[in-house]
C-alpha cells in the first residue's frame, strides 16, 4: 500500500507505481457496463461522440509542420507548429532538447484559459520547458478555438481530445522520418494535463490503449454530469446546460469513468487539497476506481496547495512527474 503523499514541506524519493492507495477502494468505485442508447430505429444524437465511437475510429494522417523558430533557453529548441485535425488546423509548439534520440515524447495539455487571452505560450508553458530540461520532446496544442487555431465543433469538449488524439496519431505516423519528429520515439508518448486539460487526458487514454503514461494534475472528472454542474456554476448558467440535458444513459456512454478498464496507460495523480476550483475528491474518486480495477496508479494530495500549484508543491509535482515518465517512457 502506497500512503498517500501529503506534499510541500519535504521532497521524498519518487514512490514507484502502485496499485492501491490510502484512498480504499470501494465496491462502487468499480465500473459497470455502459448501456445501450434506449432509443431504436432512431439516429443517435451522440453519434461519433461515445466512447465506443471514439474508439472505433482512425485519427490523422497528416504532418506536423514548423511555423517559426522561437528562442529558448534550458538546453532545448522552441519551434511554433501546426497539424491538421478533422478538417481544422490546430497550432502549437514544440520544445525539442538536444540528442540524437530517439526520444520520449509527453503532450501537454493545458487547463481552461478564456480563448479571448489565450496566448500560444501559456501558462502550462513552464510544465513543457521542465520536461524538455529533463530530455523529453514535448509537444503543447492550443486545441480547436484557441488562437490561432481554427473554431469547430467542441460537444462534451470531445472536440479537444479529438485534436490530442490526432495529434498522437501523426506523431505515431511520421516520428523518426526526417522532418521536425525525426527525434521522436512515437511508440513511448506520454501525457501530462492540468485542470481541464487532465479531462481531455483522461479521455485520450480511455480511448487510446497505445499512449503508455499519463500524469493529471487538478484534473476534470470523468463523470460528465459532475464537470457540467460545475461548468453551470463558474459560467453562472451560461453555459453546460445543454450537456446537463442529456439523459443518464448517453452520459454514461460518452463519460470515461464508465470505462475505465479501457484504460492501459500508468496514471500518476496529483491534487492541491486546497484546490477551490476542482474537487479533490474527484482525484480520490478516480484513485479508487483505478485501484479497484488493478490499473496499475499512484495518487499524490498536496496540502497547501491550491489549483494551480506554485513554489514547493510545484517543484515537487514536477520532480515526481518526471521521475513517473523516466520509469514508464524511457
């Protein structure tokens, strides 16, 4: 049993991946099988929307192509890129250390930022350059709706995941080919998602059995009721209601916590109990349902730490992440 690391004040050693938490699991932490849409002879509203749906499809093909050089200092080179995603261009950028490679590739995914300020370079850009410092190639989309990247269709925030899915899959596809992922080991790709961004992480590995690890930080439930009522709330009602309106059935059909046992990657979690925008407790939740299906999962709660970690519990988080992705990417 792993105790569970009440973080700040020290910096143990990285604890290895676990199955078990002090987060005990319960018998209804464990998934049961999603049901059927109860209509017949219908169309499905939620069509392609499902996690089956979204399972059952090809991502890519595409490139990634280099829009310009930026600088950058920590032993790695920036490049700004963009790749097509269901008929949309998605931008980004690319932290790329020194070496030959192969090497191991993590996506960053950022939390919600209000496209309106949203700048390439965002917040979750520290994340990327930790990581590139520690000699992983790292790639961080926008997403769809993000400048300069083009607007589309985003029910559920599928749209997201889908763009990180087909990200991966050009990655996968052209990774040690000469172009800008000739250093790329597109059999060894991680994730690391913030916030929102650990709910489109949690999905893509829900519906992607190929991507190995995954780190979420503060993140998003799997339980989409549980994500709108909250959107409800932080928007003030202006917006969630329509996911809200589906019935239970479709929710469980298009929600990865129903299908969990999908999911192949290691999953590091990580949560500030202090945390006032995101539920801790979905963190312990998610730890227990993973635990109760043998996933293999390690759980971290920080206890001075807020959403958006900084100073000690930063440095703390990072170094942990790092020590997760060298064990299971590397």
């Amino acid at each position: 049993m792993l105790a569970l690391a009440a973080a700040c004040g020290q910096a143990p050693a990285p604890a290895p991946v676990v199955r078990a938490s002090t987060w005990t699991p319960t018998a209804s932490a464990t998934a049961s099988p999603a049901p059927a849409p109860t209509q017949t002879g219908t169309p499905d509203p939620y069509a392609g929307l499902t996690i089956a749906d979204l399972s059952a499809r090809s991502y890519g093909p595409g490139e990634l192509v280099v829009d310009q050089r930026l600088a950058a200092e920590g032993g790695f080179d920036r490049v700004l890129f963009h790749y097509p995603s269901d008929g949309l261009t998605v931008h980004g950028f690319m932290n790329l250390p020194a070496g030959e490679g192969p090497l191991p590739v993590v996506v960053v995914l950022h939390g919600y930022v209000s496209p309106l300020g949203y700048e390439t370079l965002a917040y979750s850009g520290r994340y990327a350059d930790a990581l590139a410092e520690a000699g992983f190639l790292v790639l961080h989309p926008n997403y769809r709706d993000y400048p300069p990247s083009d607007v589309g269709p985003n029910p559920f925030r599928i749209g997201y995941a889908t763009d990180v899915l087909n990200l991966l899959a050009i990655v996968r596809q052209t990774a040690g080919a000469p172009g800008p992922l000739a250093q790329a080991d597109g059999q060894s790709i991680g994730l690391f998602g913030h916030s929102m961004g650990g709910g489109i992480g949690l999905r893509a590995i829900t519906v992607d059995p190929q991507i190995r690890a995954a780190v979420l930080y503060g993140s998003m439930s799997g339980d989409e009721r549980l994500n709108y009522e909250k959107i409800v709330e932080w928007s003030g009602g202006r917006a969630g209601w329509a996911e809200l309106n589906t019935t239970q059935a479709d929710l469980r059909r298009i929600s990865p916590i129903d299908h969990l046992d999908r999911i192949e990657a290691a999953v590091s979690l990580h949560h500030g109990e202090l945390d006032e925008t995101v539920p801790p407790i979905w963190s312990e939740d998610l730890c227990q349902r993973l635990a109760a299906l043998d996933k293999p999962v390690e759980c971290f709660s920080y206890s001075r730490m807020p959403h958006t970690f900084y100073g000690e519990g930063e440095r703390l988080l990072l170094e942990r992440a790092i020590a997760f992705f060298d064990q299971h990417l590397r």
